[in-house]
C-alpha cells in the first residue's frame, strides 16, 4: 500500500523525543479532573495540535485465555450453523499507532507503556481469532506498516480511526476475505481506494471536547479526505443480485454521530464488491450491534448474509468471558428448547436457581425493560469453586434490535460440576415476577 498515500490536510506531529508540556496540569490525577471525566485520567497530552490519549486507552493484555478463545469457537460455529462466516475487525490501540517515541514524550519520561509487547499481545489476540475460525485483519500492522498511514490513521484528538484508516482497514479486511476462499466471494476482486476522494470530513472530536472543558483549550478541527473506491461498470444485464451481501455490527468507529461519518461500509463494500448493511451502535459497546441483530432475527433471513463484520473497539477487546458468553447465549436462545429448572425475578435484585444433577447448557432471564444494562451471574460449582459473569447492554441500542431476554451460553462447562447460578440485578429494573429459566 506504500503507493497509495493517504492524504490529510492538517498535518500530524511526527514522533519525537522532546519533552510535552500537558494541556493543563489538570489531566495529571483523577483527583484533579471533573467526576465526568475522571476514570480517564491521567490524560498524555501537548500541544492543542498534538496527540491526547487518555488513560482507558492504554491497556497492555489483548490475548484472550483458553476459556474465551474455545468461547469465540463455539461463537464461529454457531454463525457458519446459520449460514454464514464471521469476521472480527478491531482498530489498533491508539498508543500502539502514537509509537513508543511519543508516548515516552508526552508523558515526560518513561510512559509505562511498551509499544512493542502490546502489539505482540494485540497479534496473539489475532492468531486466537484466527485459531477460531474466524475472519480477522492485524490492524496494528496495517495501521503502522506505512509511515503516511500511521500518520493519518487516528485523530490526534478523537478516539476514532480517520476516514484514510477507515478505507485501508476495509481493504485488509477485503485481503483475509478473499484469502478465506469464501464461495460467495469467488467472482470479486479487491479494489483499492483513490485517498483523495472529492468529499472531506471535518472532525471536532471528542476528546478536544474535554480539553475545552477540563483545561480551556481550544483544538481546531482535523479535516481528512474521504477516501474512493471505483466502482465497477455494470451492463444493462448484469445481475446486481449476485453480488456478496454483508452485515456490519459495530461501534461508534461504524456509526459516529449515526451516520457511518467514517463511512466504513462504503469502505467494506468498495472494497469487495459486496452489498453491505450496517446495524453498527454508536455507544453500543463491544457486542450491542451484534446481539441485537442476533436477537431481532436478522441472521435468520431466507437468503442468509455471506458475511457478518464484527467490528468492536480495542478498548474493550476479546477477553471478557462474561461478554463472550452473553453473546453466545444470544446465538443459542430459544424459547421452544426444552426447560431444565425455573424461577421468578422478586423485588431483592439477587435470586438463585439450583442446579446439582442438571444437565445446564443456556441460562436465560427475562426483562422487558430497557433500563437493565447489566447483570451479574455467579456460577457456583460442586467442588465450591466459584466464577461470576459480568454482563452488560447498552441503552443505545435500538429498540427494534433489543431483546426481551439476556441469555447466557455454558458453552464448555462439563455437565454436573455446577451447583448454582445467582442472578444479582437491579431490582428498580425487572418486573418482579419476570422469568429466569435454565434449558
């Protein structure tokens, strides 16, 4: 791709070595920030042209345990038993496309933060995926494998991918999808981007929103061209139905400000040559997209998608067994399986269910309510042991891809080794008398 240079027309700053001088001394200490921005202190800054990273950003683990990496091939199966291939798509850590020069800078001496490790967690965390039957493209090499790229990939002052990073993400992930040998992709061809498309996106950004708040300081907006993907020439009597039909579920990298501003799956969709619908969830966390698409009965259309994009931000990654397992459950769920133990929701917000002797497979808990956004299950075994599962759902998402039911897949339990399953909810949520069912 070094050929194809992505043009940017406000410049970033080039890594170096020279010592920052923060925005404001406030963006050193939790204590010192506004409560609404406290958990993401402390806050790496410079210059209003240069690069904020806050704290939540600068995780160091992306490689999934064996639990979750044998969760994420149940999940593989379970989309392939529905007709379709899964692909997985994640940004770069933020940091990891900085570089180590400039984290070292903006910190003032040691970050604390070792670029080269995280970027071999971030590639184990891809070679898992791929391990699982997975579709996936190491961003991280894509994101820094280029010098013009790395410098246009992210906003210096936003979370999200730029549209430049946006387009030559899509056209990695159009590579391992032609790669994978996929039947309904045998006819296309991978296309690549004119980076200097005639339209341009203007980004504020929302971490320059917290500069102004926190330090006063006033970062004017980055503007990138909008990549373009020719399009091929159809003839009067070229079947346009033949084309590779997709579905993205994604975050806000997806659907910033509702509206795809990064225009993610026109990339996608150039790129391969494909049909692409977009269910993406701005602020709908890692699996709210997804899950709810699941669950509203999308992926059981009578012609089945060729490919369904999960696209989730780094900053919640492939490691939570609890999110893994949400999402299974939500691929497992039926209400027609047959009912192994049963119990009600009550006004305490905490209810077990027995399950010695049971053959347990799905936990299910009914909430009509929106206002449930996370759960908590603990999974008591035989041999007293004990794991709890953090569940979460974002009211962002869509009523019409909202579910009634949270399910929970025991996907790799061994029958007999669990005792009980108590639910603790926010009991101001669920309607007293609401079911909770083990199949």
């Amino acid at each position: 791709m070094k050929h194809l240079i992505p043009l940017c027309t406000a410049a970033l700053i080039a890594a170096t070595s020279a010592p920052a001088a923060p925005l404001c001394d406030a963006f050193a200490s939790a204590e010192t920030m506004p409560s609404k921005y406290r958990k993401l202190a402390p806050v790496l800054s410079d210059g209003p042209a240069d690069w904020i990273i806050t704290a939540d950003q600068m995780k160091t683990d992306y490689a999934p345990d064996a639990e979750a990496a044998a969760l994420l091939a149940h999940i593989a199966a379970a989309f392939e038993a529905r007709g379709t291939r899964l692909a997985i798509v994640m940004a770069p850590p933020r940091p990891v496309v900085a570089g180590q020069d400039k984290l070292d800078a903006l910190a003032g001496g040691d970050a604390g933060y070792d670029v080269a490790a995280v970027t071999a967690s971030f590639g184990q965390m891809i070679d898992t995926v791929r391990s699982a039957g997975i579709i996936a493209p190491d961003l991280a090499k894509v994101a820094t494998g280029d010098a013009a790229l790395r410098a246009s990939y992210y906003y210096p002052h936003d979370t999200h991918w730029t549209p430049q990073g946006a387009a030559f993400s899509a056209v990695a992930l159009a590579q391992e999808v032609l790669a994978a040998g996929l039947p309904a992709f045998a006819g296309s061809t991978l296309t690549l981007p004119d980076p200097a498309g005639p339209e341009a996106h203007a980004e504020k950004g929302s971490l320059a929103q917290m500069a102004r708040a926190v330090c006063g300081a006033e970062i004017a907006k980055v503007t990138h061209q909008i990549p373009v993907f020719a399009k091929g020439d159809l003839g009067l009597l070229d079947d346009t139905g033949a084309r590779p039909r997709i579905l993205l579920a994604g975050s806000s990298f997806s659907n910033r400000y509702q509206n795809d501003a990064y225009r993610v799956a026109e990339a996608i969709s150039g790129a391969l040559g494909a049909d692409v619908v977009n269910h993406s969830v701005s602020g709908g966390g890692a699996i709210g997209a997804l899950e709810g698409v699941i669950a509203s009965g999308l992926l059981d259309a009578e012609a089945p998608f060729d490919l369904v994009v999960w696209e989730l931000p780094y900053t919640q990654g492939l490691r939570s067994v609890g999110m893994l397992r949400q999402l299974l459950g939500a691929l497992e769920f039926s209400r027609d399986r047959a009912v192994h133990a049963a119990a009600q929701a009550d006004g305490s917000g905490k209810v077990k269910v027995a399950l010695k002797g049971a053959d347990a497979r799905l936990l299910a808990f009914e909430a009509p309510s929106a206002q449930l956004t996370r759960m908590k299950v603990d999974l008591r075994f035989v041999d007293g042991s004990k794991t709890t599962l953090s569940l979460a759902r974002s009211a962002h998402v869509p009523a019409g891809l909202r579910s009634d039911w949270w399910a929970v897949s025991l996907a790799g339990i061994a029958p007999g080794t669990l005792s009980s399953a108590t639910f603790r909810y926010d009991a101001d949520a669920v309607q007293a008398g609401s079911a909770i069912r083990v199949y």
